[in-house]
C-alpha cells in the first residue's frame, strides 16, 4: 500500500494539528492518536472522492502538495523541534513526522 507523509504538532494548548503533506489535507485533535486517526479517515475519503472524479481531475487531485511555505513552515517546526527536545524546558516530543498508509 503507498505511503503518504504527515506531520503533527501539539501547540501547547493540548490540541494536535496534522498535516498530509503529499495531499495538502489538515485535522485537529486533542491527542497525536486521535489526530493519527483523524487523518487516515480523511486520506482515505479524499482517495476516494479523487478517484471517483474524471480525468484530469482525478491526477491532479492525486498529485496535489502542500504548497511551498506550508512544506517550509512545517519543515520549521520539525528541525525546530528536534534542536529543543535537547533543552530541559520540554519533557515531551511535540512534532513528530510519520508515513501513513494510503488506500490507493
């Protein structure tokens, strides 16, 4: 099954945002599992959707990115918050990047 990349953060207010990068599609939650989850559903409806379209709707809806400053601002908080899980000030991982399966 293909994967696809998304990326999460807890922003300090206990809610998770996740972003499918290879798709531009973005959740909520109030735990990385419920938006890990969140966003599997909603990659697989997008799948769904995209491919029930004609072409070359279907190809460029299956091949659509987050844009260029999305993919920066993200890349950001990655290396940003790597360099800071070293500091004492957090105790706990607040970005994590993960390949999720993709129903193709």
């Amino acid at each position: 099954m293909p994967q696809v990349y998304c990326v999460f953060q807890d922003n300090d207010d206990g809610v998770w945002e996740g972003l499918c990068v290879d798709f531009d599609l973005a959740v909520e939650a109030g735990s990385l599992s419920e938006a890990l989850e969140k966003i599997k559903v909603v990659i697989a409806d997008y799948v769904e959707t995209a491919k029930s379209e004609p072409e070359p709707v279907r190809t460029r809806l299956l091949t659509r990115r987050a844009p260029l400053t999305v993919r920066l601002r993200w890349g950001w908080r990655m290396f940003w918050s790597a360099i800071s899980s070293n500091s004492k000030r957090h105790s706990r991982p607040e970005t994590a990047g993960l390949s999720v399966s993709c129903p193709a």
